[in-house]
C-alpha cells in the first residue's frame, strides 16, 4: 500500500488525542454530506421542473413548423405537398392559419388568436391532452370553438353557456377611410371545450376548424399561415430541419423546430438550472472550509508525528501528500453519504410525490446520471483543492520548530 495513503486513513479514522479536532472533523464531513445531498436534490428538481415546463409546450408547438419569411400567409404549392408527403422522418403535418382577433361575450371583450386547424392537428399537436372539459373540434358540428382556460375565465363564456354565442371580430384590410359599422368580418361560435396549458397558452387561442378561420379572414382554400409538423423520431430534429430547409426556398420559407420557436424559454430555463448550480456550488465550497479548518488542525495535533517520519527521512512531500489524501477521503466518504441520501430523498418523491407543487400537482423531480456526475465531480475537484491549500501549511520550518 502507498505510504501516504496508509497514514492518511489511519489518521482519518483514528481518534485524534483532542476531542475538538475530533469534533471538528465529523462538522467538516457532515457539512459536505448537507452539501452534496443538498447540489444533488436541487439539480434533481431542476431537471424535473424542466421536463415538466417543455412538457407543456407538447401541448401548444410542434416538433417543426413552416411559416413565411415576409408576410402573415403562404399558398401550399404541390412541390411542398410532395417533399412533406415524400419524407420517411414525417409522422404527420397539420395545417394551421393565425391571425389576432378580438372576441365578444355578451358585455365583456378580449383579444386573442384564432388558429384554425384542420383534422390531423390532435395528431401532430397533443392539444387533446390538456382539454379540461368538454370536447375537441369535430367538423360534424359547424362553428364551434374550443378556448383556453384563461379567455373562459376572462370572458365568463365555457361549454355550459349553451345558447349563448361567442362572437369573433376581424378587421377587414384596406386603406383610407373605412364605415366603422361595416369595418369588420365576424363569426357567431359556439364554445365546445376548454383547455388549460401554460398561462401565456391559454390566453392566447381560439381554436377552430381550418374552413372557419379562412372563410373569416378572406383567405383561399390553400392559403395558411404554417405548416406543424410532427417526427416519428425527434432525436434528429436538427438534421431534418437542416434538410427541409434546404429543400424549401430559404428567402420565401422558413423551418424552425421547438427549440428555437420558443428561444427565450428555453434560455431562462437553462439559466435558472446553471444559476441554481452556481448558488449551491458555492455553499459547498463555503461548507468544504470547515475541511480545510479540520485538515489544518490535524497537522497541528500531528505535529510531533510528523517530526518523527520527517527524521525517519519521510520527505516534505509525502508528508504534504499524507494530508492532501486524508482531506480528499474526509470529503469522498462525506460525498457518498450525501449522493445516498440524495438518492434516496429524490426516489421518494417520484414514488410518493409527497411534497406538491399544488394538491393535484407534486413537485416533479427526476434522477439522471448526469446530476450525479456533475455533483460528484464538483465535490471532488473542490475537495481535492481544499485539501491541497490546507497542505501548503506544512514546510520543513513548521515540522522542526
């Protein structure tokens, strides 16, 4: 066995011959036990509260969409039908037209968007599975509109308030002066579902059916605003968007995934996980000082120890080495305390769900292997350098004096 290695366990497991180094070292190791159980838990909660966020933007964006680069509306020609009907990594498209709208319930107003959609959207879009109540779109029953959950409640208008129309405003273009009695197309709807989602969602949507929405807004029969698409395969999202585009005409088509239809979400979320990390980091290294204060103490009670392996001929730096791995093993068993425990807390909240965001709702977590890596590569490094500046105490004037 390593010589250093040898002593450094011997000296960490040993009882020290004053009783507050002893109780100095089980403060130092407990605190990078809270540490590391404390970095892995929030990390944990953190990639659960991610999953859970993008999660909900299954419900309301596609994997790919097509949208114009100028304007609000673009024809589908037969080429785009024939490149979308012709590409294996497609499970299937909707087309979609958009356009803002202002909504009228008895005396109450808002404004909001209608997106008409045609009979594959719940295919492509998974819109079905957040309908709070009622039913989806169904061309049987003509006129009718499902809202989201915050228009309800803003409007007083839900699928109870039969009878009752829902009426959906939209300016007619033009230019110079306009009758304002005759300024606007309408539509009488009938509201048959409501869904929920995240707050901006369902304040923004007016679904209906694609016919409705283009025979409101004046458009043709092959005039959209997008093209959503769905991948059978979404782990090659890039490389596809990279590929339609480049079938598409770049300068009159554009091809954007998920991911960067919603660029500022995904960047706040991915910075409120790297900022997370950075606080508790730092309550790690401020816990791994009491190492440092632990190991400093060690070389003071060793003193005559070392003055006595130093005349044996024990050189400076096996003696430094000795207290560099005694550190480094105080801080591994503190680590793996801590990843059990952390472990062990995150488990219990998948099965339980005992702590809950609210009562229907528990607070999502969700184990990776990444978190423990990360957690247990921070701890290391920062135990290891710990150590290291506790070590650079020791000279030879410090063992002979």
């Amino acid at each position: 066995m390593n010589f250093s290695l040898y002593i450094a366990k011997r000296y960490l497991f040993s009882k020290s011959s004053t009783n507050a180094i002893n109780i100095i070292t089980i403060i130092a190791t407990f605190g990078v036990i809270v540490g590391a159980t404390a970095l892995f838990v929030i990390l944990s909660g953190f990639s659960g509260l991610r999953t859970f966020s993008f999660s909900l933007l299954d419900a309301s964006d596609p994997d790919v969409k097509i949208s114009p680069v100028t304007g609000k509306t673009f024809f589908i020609t037969p080429e785009i039908q024939e490149t979308l009907n012709g590409s294996k990594e497609i499970k299937n498209f909707s087309r979609v037209v958009e356009e803002r709208v202002f909504l009228k319930y008895k005396e109450k107003n808002h404004i909001a968007n209608i997106k008409g959609v045609d009979e594959n959207y719940t295919k492509t879009i998974a819109i079905d599975s957040v309908l709070n109540v009622g039913t989806w779109i169904n061309p049987e029953f003509k006129n009718t509109v499902v809202i989201g959950n915050g228009i309800s409640y803003k409007l007083s208008v839900g699928i109870r308030s039969f009878g009752e129309v829902l009426e959906i405003y939209v300016p007619k273009p033009g230019k110079g002066f306009m009758n304002p009695n005759n300024a606007f197309r309408s539509q009488k709807t009938q509201v048959i579902g409501v869904y929920n989602g995240s707050e901006e969602f369902r304040n923004k949507y007016v679904f209906a059916e694609l016919k409705l929405a283009q025979n409101l807004l004046n458009y043709k029969e092959n005039q959209v605003s997008g093209i959503e698409i769905k991948l059978k395969d979404t782990e090659n999202v890039n490389a596809f968007k990279t590929e339609l585009q480049r079938k598409l005409d770049a300068d009159t088509y554009k091809v954007e995934t998920r991911e960067e239809l919603n660029a500022l979400y995904y960047k706040v979320v991915n910075t409120e996980n790297f900022i997370s990390y950075l606080i508790f980091t730092l309550i790690v290294i401020i816990a791994l000082f009491n190492v440092i204060g632990a190991i400093i103490m060690m070389i003071i009670d060793k003193k005559s120890n070392l003055k006595t392996l130093f005349n044996l001929g024990t050189s400076i730096q096996q003696i430094k080495k000795i207290f560099v791995l005694q550190g480094f093993l105080l801080t591994v068993v503190g680590l793996v305390i801590g990843l059990f425990l952390g472990v062990l807390a995150v488990l219990f909240q998948q099965v339980t769900g005992f702590f809950k965001i609210i009562p229907s709702i528990p607070y999502p977590v969700e184990f990776r292997w990444m978190n423990l890596g990360i957690v247990f590569c921070t701890i290391i490094v920062l135990g290891f350098i710990a150590a290291k500046i506790a070590s650079s105490r020791i000279s030879e004037k410090f063992i002979l004096k």
